[in-house]
C-alpha cells in the first residue's frame, strides 16, 4: 500500500527536478538574453524559482521556517525587479519590437522651410 508521506516524496522529488530544469532554462536566458528587458525578466523568473526550490523543500522536510525565507525571498524579488525596472526606463532601452515598429512606420514628408523675406526680395528685383 502506498503511504502519503511517499506520494509527497515523490511529487518533491518531480518538482525539484522540474524546477531544476527551469533554472537552468531561465539562466541561460538570463546570459544570452538578447535584449537588457529580458534579462530582466528572467532574473524576476529566476527569483520565483528559487522561491518554488525553498517551498518544496520546506514541504519535503517539514521545516517551516523555509516558508518564511520564501516569502522574504518573494519580497526582496519584487523590489530588486522594480529597481531593475526603473534603471531600465531611465536608460531609455528600446527594445526590438518597437524599433521595427518604427522602421515599418510610413515616413512623414518633409516641409521645405520658408524663405525669409530677404531672400524673397532678391528673387523679385
């Protein structure tokens, strides 16, 4: 007969190898992340995996304290992402999506300048 406590086991066991495979994945993202956003992006992924590692570790051990490291973890995340976020803005990244919005954008024809009246004068006498 199977028992609760190995049917936890397990599914810990599944979990931490999936969320292995997930940092992994998220950290070659965060090296070869085409653009600054992204790795943004991913280094905030990379915070919520580690923060499923410490859960399911707290749920394999039975040792709650690893509940609160994981929501400190969680807290801590949010604000780097924000402050990530910020630097991004204030650099003023553009990233690839909107530069080929703008190459693809028509072109607005240009106004020749007026002539100022000195040179209209000239022309006329």
């Amino acid at each position: 007969m199977i028992t609760p406590l190995t049917i936890v086991s397990a599914a810990a066991a599944v979990a931490l190898v999936i969320l292995g495979l997930a940092f992994l994945l998220v950290g070659w993202r965060v090296l070869a992340g085409p653009t600054l956003p992204d790795r943004v992006l991913a280094l905030d992924t990379l915070s919520g995996t580690a923060i499923g590692f410490i859960a399911v570790l707290a749920v394999k051990t039975g040792f709650n304290l690893y509940i609160d490291i994981a929501i400190s973890l969680g807290l801590v995340g949010f604000l780097a992402t924000i402050a990530f976020a910020r630097f991004v803005i204030s650099r003023g990244t553009v990233s690839e999506w909107d530069s080929e919005k703008r190459a693809s954008a028509p072109k607005k024809p240009k106004v020749a300048a007026k002539r100022s009246g000195a040179n209209e004068r000239k022309g006329k006498g």
